[in-house]
C-alpha cells in the first residue's frame, strides 16, 4: 500500500530553539490511498516535532488516522515516513527554519571569533606598552582587559 500525500499544510508551527512543532488540524492534511483521498482528523497525534540541528523526526511511534466517509485508518508516523512522499514535503516546509538555525549558529561563531580576535589584539597592545616602558597606556590596557573579561 503506497500513499501519496494531497496536502500537507501545517496549521501552524512553533518554533522554540532547535525544536519545530508542525501542528496538524482538519483539512490541512490529506493522503491519496489507491484512488480515494483521506483527510486528517486529529484523534490520536496531530504535530510533527523536529529537531532542527540533526533534522530528525522526535516523534516517530505517534499515530495518524485518516478518513474517508466511515473508513478510518491508522498509521504510525514512522511507517507514513517509508511509504508516502511525506519527507519531500517536510523538507519543504522546514528548510526555512532549518537555514534559520545555521544562520544564528554562523552569526554565533563569527560573535566568538570577533571577541577572541578582540582579545588577541589586546594582549599584542599590552605587550608592545611593555615593551615601550609605557606604564599609563599599559595600566589603561590591563584595566579594559579586566572589565572585557569579567564581562564574559
């Protein structure tokens, strides 16, 4: 039995940290099963959590129900994975917060590089104040050195 997803639209998301929730209602979600469509009803699991650092689905064993007039059925989020289009249409929707993430990541990097370049060339000014004998800018130097690690 192969599904194909009709639509997949959250009917919102909740972004906290490295976390996504993609939250599921009624007729935001369907599956083609043979010929006949299936809607979403959120009786069991309704939300997709994922880690966007490793991009992996957290809540793999949790149950969709589909249906279709009085036919209802069942399915593991792990076994919709493998049989359905379902990771084509996730990657759609959680690449912007996934390049969201490595962009903060990026910045947070560039930040600590900064603030140690920062601190390198402070030191090489202390040093060269030393070697002048200039004891004010020397005195000075230590003073902001002191203040820019009780900072951090």
């Amino acid at each position: 039995m192969l599904l194909t997803i009709k639509m997949m639209k959250p009917f919102y998301t909740l972004q906290e940290g490295n976390d996504l929730k993609l939250v599921f209602a009624y007729q935001y979600f369907s599956v083609i099963k043979g010929k006949e469509v299936y809607q979403f009803i959120p009786v069991e699991a309704n939300e997709i959590r994922i880690d966007l650092k490793t991009k992996q689905i957290e809540n793999l064993t949790d149950i969709f129900v589909f249906q279709r007039g009085t036919r209802i059925f069942r399915i593991p989020l792990f076994q919709l994975l493998q049989i359905s289009d379902l990771v084509d249409h996730l990657k759609s929707i959680v690449s912007f917060y996934v390049q969201q993430v490595k962009s903060e990541e990026e910045e947070e990097a560039v930040c600590e590089e900064i603030l140690l370049l920062e601190k390198q060339n402070l030191h090489r000014l202390i040093d060269k104040a030393l070697l002048k004998g200039n004891r004010e800018q020397f005195m000075e130097l230590t003073d902001l050195l002191k203040l820019e690690e009780a900072a951090h």
